[in-house]
C-alpha cells in the first residue's frame, strides 16, 4: 500500500505501487485493547481509514488523523502467505481496485466471503 506522491494530507487515497523502499509505504502496526489492528503511514502519521465511515462496497481507503473510530480499526488474517485487511466495522475486505496489477490503482473495500 503507498501514499502518492508521499502525501501528507488527510484524505488522500490508498493505492498499490511497486516497492521501492519509500517511507510511503511503510505501515506502523499497533493494536487496541480488543486486538483490532491499527495501520499508520510512517510518513504521515495518519491512520487507514476506510473513507467517511461508509459500508458500502468500493468504499476508498484514505488516510486521517487517528480518532479511534469504527473504520479505522481492522482484522489482519492471515491466510497461508496471504494477508487480508478486513474492516469488522463493515464487514468487508480490502481490495485492489479491479484485480489490476497497475501502479497507481485505488485501494477500496468489497464484500467479505468467507
């Protein structure tokens, strides 16, 4: 997951990018007492954030200021080498936009199977 451009802003979008050792694309990984898993931009210090609370598929994920809110909590299951961000505040996982192995394709949430 990257910042674009490196982007300290509230608001901006999460998306996909090749590795490239940037610190916009380094996550701090902390959890809440109930063992939610909170992500923070080493760059920005601002939190994932599923965007303006929504539960509705294709929902973006941004970055804000941390507040301890609902949607930026999240579950990371690990399934095999496989690692799922899941919002438990809408139930839904997070996605790369399309499938698309693109740079620069948003990071959004669709529905949970499983």
């Amino acid at each position: 997951m990257d910042i674009p451009g490196a982007s300290k802003n509230e608001g901006a979008n999460i998306i996909q990018w090749s590795c490239h050792g940037g610190s916009n694309q380094d996550w701090e990984l902390t959890y809440t007492s109930d063992k939610k898993a909170i992500l923070v931009a080493s760059n920005s210090k601002l939190a994932l954030t599923v965007d303006k609370g929504s539960k509705n598929n294709l929902a973006l994920y941004v970055q804000q200021k941390y507040a301890s809110l609902p949607n930026q909590h999240f579950e990371i299951k690990k399934e095999g080498d496989v690692f799922k961000i899941i919002s438990p505040y809408s139930a839904k996982c997070g996605d790369v936009s399309g499938n698309s192995k693109a740079n620069g394709v948003k990071i959004l949430q669709v529905r949970f199977i499983n």
